[in-house]
C-alpha cells in the first residue's frame, strides 16, 4: 500500500471523542475540523479545532447522522481525511464507503468489514470459522415457539438474552427470566430493532449467569500485520452500558490472559482487518471459559486505559495505518507495566440514572500523581439533553491495581468538583470502595446486585433541584416559543 500524507482531519462527532482525537491531531501537527450542531455551537470540541462547521439543529438525525452535511463540510474545509471517533457513524458502512467515494481517507477498517461485524449473526457465524468459541445461540427468531424448540433441543434454560442483530452499545438487547415473558420480550427487542438500527432481525442466547466482559484489543496494518494490546475488563455495567473498565483483567490468570488475546488476533486476521478494533467476550468465571460476543470496528471508550498501560497512542496507530504506513512494532515489543482503571462520568442522577442536563457551574477536574482526565466540557458549558450523556473520562494508573484504585479514590473523593448537573461520581466512588469490587469478585449484575447498598454509601450533597430544572427549560421554551429542532 502507497503511503499517503494527512493534512486535515474531519472528526465526525463531538464531545469527548472530538476532543480525544484533537489531542492526538496537534501531536502530529495535522490540521482538525470540528462540525457542531446547533446546541453546541459553544462546545468545547468547537474551541479546540481548528476550524469548525455548522451542519444543523439538535436533532442527531439533522446533524451528527447526517452523512451528506458531514462530508460537505470536510470537503468544504479542505479536511482530506475522516475520523468518526465512537457512536452515531462510527460503525457505519455507509458511512464509511461515503467518505471513500467522495475521495476522502476514511480512518477505520474497511467499510466491507463494518458490514460484516455490524451484524451478529453474521460475526457470530465467521467467529464460528475461525474456531472461536460462541455462546449457543439461535439466529433469525421470528416466532416464540423456535426459541421453546432451541432450548428444548439443547437444553438451555432460563434466563436468556433476545439481542438485535443490528445492535450495539447496549441497546437493542432484552434478559429474559421465564417463559411467560417470552412473547413480549421478543416483540418489545424487534420493535427497538427496528426503531434504532432500521432492521428487526433478532437472535436468541443463552445467557451467562455470573459472566464477566473482557475486551481484547487489536491493532493492525494493511501490510497484514496484527497484533493484541492486551486485554481490558468491563463488566461493571448498568443497563447494559459500561460504566467502569480496568487493564488487565483482574479475572484472568497468564494462561487464560494469552489464550483469549491470540484467540482475538487470529479472529481479527481471519476478517483481514485493519486499524485499532476490539475482540469482546463474555467469560463464564466458574467454568472459566470464554465465548465471543462481537467485534467493535472503532476506536473503544476505554481505550485510555490501554494507553496507559502500553504507552502507545491508540488514535495515532489509526492515523499511521491510514496513511499507508505498517505498524511500528512487533507483538514481542508490547509490555504492559501498569494497571489502569477508567470511570464514565455522565450526567445521570446516580441514584436512578435519570439523565441530568444545563450548565456545569464549577467545574474542577482531578490532578496529581497517576491521573488522566478526558473531558468534553468546561466550566460554563452546556450540557445538552438531545445526545449522549457521557460528559468526562476519569483515568488512574498505578504500579498494581490496589495502586490504581487509590488514586482513583482520591481522585473522585477530593480532587473532583462539578456542580450545575449531577454526575454518577457518588456511585463510582460506592462501587470502587465496595469489598468486592476491591477483592475482584464481581459480574455484569453486580450493580443490579447490589444498588441500595451503593446508594446508602453515598454522602449527601446539597445540589439544585432536578425537577426545578426541568421547570425552567419548558418555561424558556414556552416563552421563546417551538424552536426549529422541535
């Protein structure tokens, strides 16, 4: 593959992602355009680039998903490239293949490879060629009663999970506990299908009681050289969405660890791969085995952690890869010597996870030894009810993990101040201080698992009224009257 130079990148997002890849951008001394909706026309992305386009009103659909006014705006700013940082198009192959034929360098695997990893039905039957292994499942549902068959046939029983084909990011995906539910849980996961990713084909899994999630990333070149980073543990989550995520896992041992990544890298070399992408698994903890769950053809949230554990930079590898240039390293050449934990800070009240929204009134971001902060904000900013809530990444290292979760500790103890919204921070810090998650001994239910318990070791914290909030944004609407996203 011909090397070809970068200029000027377009980053299709917003927030902490735009912001994430800007950094990396003015490291190479290559020249960033931000694109921005309506409401985020004083974003902190927006003052970081150095050029920005408006490209429409709040709406996603008007503005962030909208594929034509994206590529306009990079043709229009000179931009020659597109990076589309995590969510709305990010896993996109329309998208992607846009972004070609328009003549702009997309920075990302190839949009033939999206497609086939976006639908798990069909990533879950390449796994199987790849003779990786994959949870019993049944694909293409129509009908309860095939589900009844399956699990009658292989002996699977409840609980199982009804996902979307099409899904991703937690969504499109139902447990279910009995058979009674079956009906409604099957049209409730089809409709959302539908709604969300535009295609009701669903399948059906058995679903792993305890498991823990493990993510395995990867880099690769188009030389066809592919290698692990190792491996990141994100089962702590609620509603099916990370919310805290650490390198390594604490729940593999060294054999287990090199099985899963080689297993991740043969996969990922079988697709023909290429760029930064992550192999996810769900691990079975008292079997101790491992099944696929589906590749993410992106750059991953938690990909910090895995930065600091390597010192690699995750978005700079994507550059490389897109201009043509072959990795600069060998799989013998990563030695990771730290532990990593992450926390998502998103406007959500911590107590049901409402979303929060307005103004960060004060706003002091952790230092100190072992920190790294990815922020979207600043103080002053808005934060705006239409998008996704996530609003800051909290990162830690230390020499082993007991290191990383004191600085952690402190972190979100002493050093951390927002006011104007409310944040998970009271519940991040519950969790981090609980017994088990500090023994490692935990699951994707341990949230669910143990949500009061979280919740009576917060400290009270005098803050504004949620509903007094919401109050004064319908008044300012009533009184402005319909706005042009309504």
């Amino acid at each position: 593959m011909n090397e070809r130079r970068i200029k000027k990148v377009l980053i299709a997002n917003r927030g902490v992602p735009a912001v994430r890849i800007i950094h990396t951008c003015r490291d190479r001394k290559i020249g960033t355009t931000a694109v921005y909706s309506t409401p985020d026309r004083l974003a902190h992305h927006v003052f970081m680039a150095d050029t920005a386009v408006h490209i429409g009103e709040a709406p996603p659909a008007e503005s962030y998903l909208n594929m034509d006014r994206i590529i306009d705006a990079a043709l229009g700013s000179n931009s020659d490239a597109v990076h589309p940082g995590w969510g709305f198009l990010a896993e996109n192959h329309l998208f992607a293949q846009k972004v070609v034929d328009a003549g702009l360098v997309w920075i990302g695997p190839s949009p033939e490879v999206i497609k086939m990893m976006g639908d798990k039905i069909e990533a879950k039957e390449l796994a199987r060629k790849a003779h990786v292994p994959t949870i019993p499942g049944l694909s293409n549902v129509t009908d309860v009663n095939q589900i009844r068959t399956w699990m009658k046939d292989e002996q699977v029983s409840f609980p199982i999970m009804i996902k979307a084909s099409a899904g991703g990011g937690g969504k499109g995906m139902l447990k279910v506990e009995s058979d009674d539910q079956l009906g409604q849980a099957l049209s409730q996961v089809r409709s959302e299908s539908k709604k969300s990713f535009g295609d009701e084909t669903v399948l059906a899994e058995k679903y792993i009681e305890r498991g823990r999630h493990i993510e395995v990333q990867i880099a690769a070149d188009a030389q066809g050289n592919v290698v692990h980073l190792y491996e990141r543990e994100c089962t702590l989550q609620r509603r099916n969405q990370k919310i805290i995520e650490e390198a390594p896992s604490p729940s593999l041992d060294d054999g287990l660890r090199q099985e899963i990544c080689y297993t991740a890298t043969r996969l990922m070399r079988e697709i023909g791969y290429t760029t930064a992408g992550t192999v996810e698994f769900i691990f079975d903890a008292p079997t101790r085995k491992f099944y696929f769950l589906e590749v993410n053809t992106r750059l991953q949230v938690e990909h910090g952690i895995t930065e600091l554990i390597t010192g690699l930079d995750i978005v700079g590898i994507m550059l490389d890869v897109a201009m043509g240039k072959p990795l600069p390293f060998r799989q013998t050449d990563i030695h990771p010597n730290r532990w990593a934990l992450e926390v998502r800070l998103n406007a959500e009240d911590p107590k049901n996870f409402s979303p929060s929204f307005g103004k960060v009134t004060r706003l002091q971001v952790p230092m100190g030894p072992g920190v790294r902060v990815a922020s979207g904000v600043y103080e002053g900013a808005d934060i705006p009810p239409y998008y996704d809530s996530l609003f800051m990444l909290l990162m830690t290292a230390g020499a082993d993990r007991d290191d990383a979760i004191r600085a952690m500790d402190r972190s979100l103890s002493r050093n951390l101040r927002i006011e104007g919204v409310k944040t998970l921070a009271p519940l991040l810090l519950s969790i981090i201080r609980h017994p088990s998650f500090i023994s490692g001994e935990f699951s994707t239910r341990f949230i669910e698992e143990h949500m009061s318990e979280l919740i009576s070791m917060f400290r009270d914290e005098s803050s504004e009224d949620e509903a007094l909030k919401v109050a004064r944004y319908v008044a300012e609407i009533s009184a402005l009257g319909p706005q042009a996203w309504m």
